[in-house]
C-alpha cells in the first residue's frame, strides 16, 4: 500500500488564544493635546511624530481613553514592554547606519529558543512539514516513522487537511496521545484523554481556567494566588479579568523556596479585601529557576486542601531541570499518590511546544489537563473554548509528535534522542555559566538555576545610581536595564515587572543565547557593570 492509500485509508475510517503591554510611566512621558486627552510618547520620537499624533487625538472617536476599558489600561506585560519597544527602535538605528557601541541587540529578556538559535528538532519539523503538504508523503527522504505520525494526524482532520478546524478541545488521537503520555511520565498513574483540553499555548490554556472564577462572592472580587517572583502573564491576566493578584513570596535565601507560612499569611491578610479561589504553582520556575521537592509539592496540596483552593500547575519547564539533586514531580503524580482526600482536589495542570527541548514557540502548541472538575462547570468550560472554535492546528500536530515521540526501534529514534540530549546538556552548561558569572560581579548574588531558562539575580546598587534613577523618574531596577540597553545592546527585563521584595532589585535573563553569544553577553555585561558601579559608587 502506497503512503497516499495508507492515508486515504486513515481518513476514511468512520471512527476516527494579543499579549499585551502598557507603557509605564517610567519609560514613556505623557503630553496633553488640545483636547485635554492624554498621548503617550516614547522619549526617542521626533518633534514630527508627536505633532502627527497629537493631531490624530483631536479627531472624535467612538472610543477614546476616558470610555477605554479600565482593565486593558492597568494591565501590563513586563517581558514584552518598554524595554523591549526601545530595544527594537534601535534595531532599526542600527540598520540605519546609527553608530552604537554595539552591532546588535541580544534579546535575553524572553524564552523564544529558537530566535536565540536554537535548531529545530528535526523530527518535529519533518511531521509538520508532511502535515502541512502532504504531497510530500511520497517523499522517500523523509523517514517511515515520520509518515506514519503525519497520516494518524491528518486522520483526524476533516478532510485530512489541518487547514479544517478541529473538535474546540482538540484532534482526539492527540488529545488520546496526551493522556498517554502523562500516564508514562507519571509512573502508570492514569489519565483520562477527555480530561485533555489543548490550547494555543499554555498561556492560553491559563486563561481559560482563570476566566471559570471570575465571580464575586458575598461582595468580594476573587483573588489568585501567584508567587513573587511571577511570570507576568498571572499579572497581566488577573488585571484584565478584574481579579485581585494575592501575591506570596518566594525565599530567595533559601533557593526561592515556597514556604507554607508565607502561603498562609499572604492568604489571611488577602480575605480582608477579597475572596481568594485557586493557587498557581510555577515547576520549574519562572523566572527564579527553582524544583520543588516533593514534600514541598505535598505541603502545598495540604495547604490548597484545607482552604479549598482550585490548583493551577504551570508545568511548563518539565524537561528543563539541570541540577544533579533536583527532580521533576508532577502535582498529579503526588496529588494522586497522596490519596484521599487529596487525589479529589481540582487541578488543572498546564504543558506547552515552547519550551522543554523542542522551543516551538511560535506554533502555539499547549495543552491543560483539568481533574475532578464539577461535571456542570466542565459542560461550561468546554462551551467556553468551543467560542474560539479550536487550538491553531499546525500547535497541535507540534504537541503531537512530542508526546509521541520515535520510539526505540523506530528509525528516528537515534537522532531524535541524540538531538534532545544535546539541546539540554546544553542549556545545563549555560545554566551554570550565568550562575557562575553573575555570582563573580561585584553586588550581585544569584541563586542556581535548577531547571527552567532563566536566571534572577539581585543587585545591589549605590545610592548614587537609585538617586539618578529617581531624577530619570524610573525604578532602580528599570534604570539599570535601560542604561545596559543602550551600551550593550542587552536586552533584560527588571525585576519590578515580575514582582520582588521591597527593596530589592532584580533582573531576568534567559540563559538560552548560544555558548558563544552568551560568552559575548555576559562580557559585556561585566564590562558595562563595572562601569556602571565606577560611576555611581
């Protein structure tokens, strides 16, 4: 049977998510039109620009900034802000011939692996090629194995094109593949493929449980729990649904460690003003890099347990975990083994292409499984995702063909394993040498990145340099991030966008620039840091 019968014979079986920003006061300066309407300017615009869009604010719009919807106007997203609106300005200088000290802009400030030259997993791309033509089917180049996974994926597309939409939650056979997957991972512990909701990325996936408790309760707004440090899409998120971020921190002396008293008195002290409904849990890290153990994890679940907390589980960084000691454990691995009544407690628990080995960032590939669940609200879930019709379909297939690997005696399998093996031995080498670096200047002091694909060191800066940073009218942190952008070309994001302790200062960075590229990065941040601490000590 020729590869096109064997998936014209599939086929026929009768069986088978705009992230967003806003410019911070700290970075853009605000003007008055004519009108008396606000316009925000980026400090480097021309004389030109500003009279253009002052102008534009004189026209009467059906929506202006005063009947704007107040939740977009406070939300903000860190990794993608000011920082990174100037970095591409400069982009465009240097193109331009615009002299700088440097001859290009390194973006550490987000985890997009493959922008930071990462390759491809070829196997992923191999599938994904023959998904998207399947002409190429007849290819003999490309591997048995590879058009096997093309075939059952296009199997479950109507009219075996992933051009159709799919079922709102997802092909079957993947969402099939998912369950069997963390069943494998989970050491036999089974999961339920109708448990299974893909999603555009996990961010998407995160929102869609979030929007499920949105709902005041005896007059309180719902609050939810995040760490701090937290990834700025809980932030970003909460603010645009209108829920109360109830942040608990995380200790930084103890590696950012999660401590249940810290969980209870952020808790106690957020039912003053709200209703807090569910705790997010970030293992691995992000953007502190830490494993939890499993006591830790079990600790946890009590917690959530006894103040009747649903759980999110943002797992992302599963196959990123680096130090010799450390080890990933699933909430629904321990929850389970906990027995009752743990293993009744909701949890939705989140996976995405992005990140682990494979760095698919753009396809938006993720999915949520999403346990004990009452059987009237999953109905309401599951209309809620039908409203966007279903997950882009080139994310699922990616997801596919990562929890459905080459398996051993397949004829990928060695260079799929060599491939993955060499991606996070890698990331393991680079892990330490951040660490290591940052821990050799001068007032900096960096935890070890246990797993994930960043580090958060802080800084300690001199007096000098917080008092220019109060004249500039920037937060420390954002001051020095800046003043790094413009002499290096470093791109970070200060720590103030991802929540820190009073009186600390912060930075993010990926680890995922290339050996070389990194070794280039952090020499300049070494040389530019010197001279920074040489000027304001």
């Amino acid at each position: 049977m020729t590869t096109m019968r064997l998936l014209s014979s599939v086929i026929n079986r009768p069986n088978l998510r705009v992230r967003q920003f806003s410019a911070s006061a700290s970075s853009f300066s605000a003007y008055k039109s004519a009108d008396g309407r606000g316009t925000l300017f980026s400090p480097t615009s021309t004389p030109e620009t500003r009279t253009t869009r002052t102008m534009a604010t004189q026209v009467k719009r059906c929506l202006n900034m005063e009947d704007l919807n107040p939740n977009v106007k406070v939300m903000e997203y860190a990794v993608r802000g000011p920082l990174v609106i100037r970095a591409g300005e400069i982009e465009k200088e240097l193109e331009k011939g615009v002299k700088k000290p440097f001859t290009e802009i390194i973006r550490a400030n987000i985890g997009d692996c493959h922008a930071m030259g990462q390759i491809p997993i070829t196997f992923i791309r191999q599938v994904l090629a023959l998904v998207a033509y399947p002409a190429l089917l007849e290819d003999p180049s490309f591997p048995k194995d590879a058009k096997e996974r093309a075939c059952g994926i296009l199997g479950g597309c109507r009219g075996g094109s992933v051009g159709s939409y799919t079922e709102s939650p997802g092909i079957e056979l993947i969402r099939r593949h998912v369950a069997e997957y963390i069943t494998r991972r989970d050491g036999g512990i089974a999961s339920d493929w109708q448990n299974i909701v893909l999603s555009a990325g996990a961010s998407d996936g995160i929102k869609n449980i979030l929007k499920l408790l949105i709902c005041d309760i005896n007059g309180k707004q719902p609050g939810v729990m995040i760490p701090i440090p937290q990834y700025p899409l809980y932030s970003a998120s909460l603010a645009e649904f209108n829920m109360q971020q109830v942040g608990y921190y995380l200790d930084e002396s103890r590696n950012w460690g999660l401590d249940i008293p810290e969980l209870q008195r952020s808790i106690t002290e957020a039912r003053k003003t709200c209703n807090p409904r569910a705790l997010v849990v970030i293992n691995p890290g992000n953007p502190t890099g830490q494993v939890l153990s499993r006591q830790n994890i079990e600790e946890i679940i009590k917690f959530a347990h006894k103040e009747k907390l649903f759980l999110l589980a943002d797992e992302v960084y599963q196959d990123n975990v680096y130090a010799p000691d450390s080890k990933f454990h699933s909430f629904k691995k321990v929850l389970t083994e906990m027995g009752e009544p743990y293993n009744k407690m909701e949890l939705a628990s989140f996976m995405s292409c992005s990140k682990g080995y494979m760095g698919e960032c753009g396809l938006r590939g993720g999915y949520a499984e999403v346990i004990n669940m009452c059987p009237k609200v999953k109905a309401m879930y599951l209309k809620c995702i039908s409203a966007m019709l279903c997950p882009t379909v080139l994310g699922q297939a990616c997801l596919d063909v990562i929890v459905n690997p080459p398996h051993e005696g397949e004829p990928s399998y060695e260079q799929f394993m060599k491939e993955k093996k060499a991606v996070l031995d890698s990331l393991k080498v680079r892990a330490k040498m951040v660490v290591d670096t940052f821990n050799s200047f001068e007032g900096f002091k960096c935890n070890t990145v246990q797993g994930a694909m960043y580090a958060f060191p802080q800084i300690t800066l001199p007096p000098k340099a917080i008092e220019a940073a109060k004249q500039a009218k920037q937060p420390a942190d954002v001051f020095y991030a800046f003043q790094l952008l413009e002499n290096t070309g470093v791109c970070i994001v200060p720590g103030s966008g991802f929540g820190q302790q009073p009186g600390t200062f912060h930075f993010r960075t990926t680890i995922l620039p290339q050996v070389d590229k990194l070794k280039t990065m952090l020499e300049k941040f070494q040389t530019f840091h010197q001279e920074f601490i040489k000027k304001y000590k």
